[in-house]
C-alpha cells in the first residue's frame, strides 16, 4: 500500500533530487509505522501533513532526516509542534505550496 501523496513526491524531489528514491521508502516506512495509530487509514493524504513537518524540519539533509523521522516515532505531535504545523490542519498545504513555487 503506498501511503505517499503525489505531493509528497514533489516535494521530495525538489529537497533529494539525486536520492528521492530512498527518501520515498524512508516517508512510507514511517506512514506505515504511523498508519497503526490511524486504523490502518490507508489514504496518502493523511499522511502529508507529518511527512511534510520532517520534510521541513530536515530541510535537505540525509542526516536530519534520520533524526527527524526517529524523533517523529516518538510522538508525532512534537514533530507537528516543531514545524509549526500543530495549530492548524491546512497551513502545511500552504508551506507546500510556497515550496513548490519556488525557483531554485
């Protein structure tokens, strides 16, 4: 079951150009681990908004986002609080959307 949105891709994509396969499997092992929280929700756009906060929080590096998805698998609520995507559940879309307008 793929639990990564095309958005998500596109965000990978311009973050790791050269390693978006990788991070993609990284991204879908830890929906899965979060998708027994959810009841098995098997639909990728309930994943954006956490995948999107370690997207930002690791802004690029490999390293960070190792750390980031181990610190999201300790409470994934402390990973939304330090994106700053805790108060509200759309301003992830519109961090997305400045991202991806974005000239390189």
């Amino acid at each position: 079951m793929n639990l990564i949105s095309p958005k998500t891709k596109e965000l990978i994509e311009k973050y790791y150009p050269s390693e978006s396969e990788g991070v993609i499997i990284q991204l879908q092992e830890y929906c899965e681990y979060l998708s027994e929280f959810f009841s098995d929700e098997t639909n990728p756009e309930t994943y954006e908004r956490f995948c999107f906060a370690i997207l930002k929080l690791a802004k690029s590096s490999k390293e960070k986002l190792k750390t980031t998805i181990d610190f999201a698998k300790v409470d994934y609520r402390d990973l939304l609080v330090s994106a700053d995507f805790a108060n509200s559940i759309t301003i992830h879309n519109e961090w997305a959307r400045k991202v991806l307008n974005e000239k390189p």
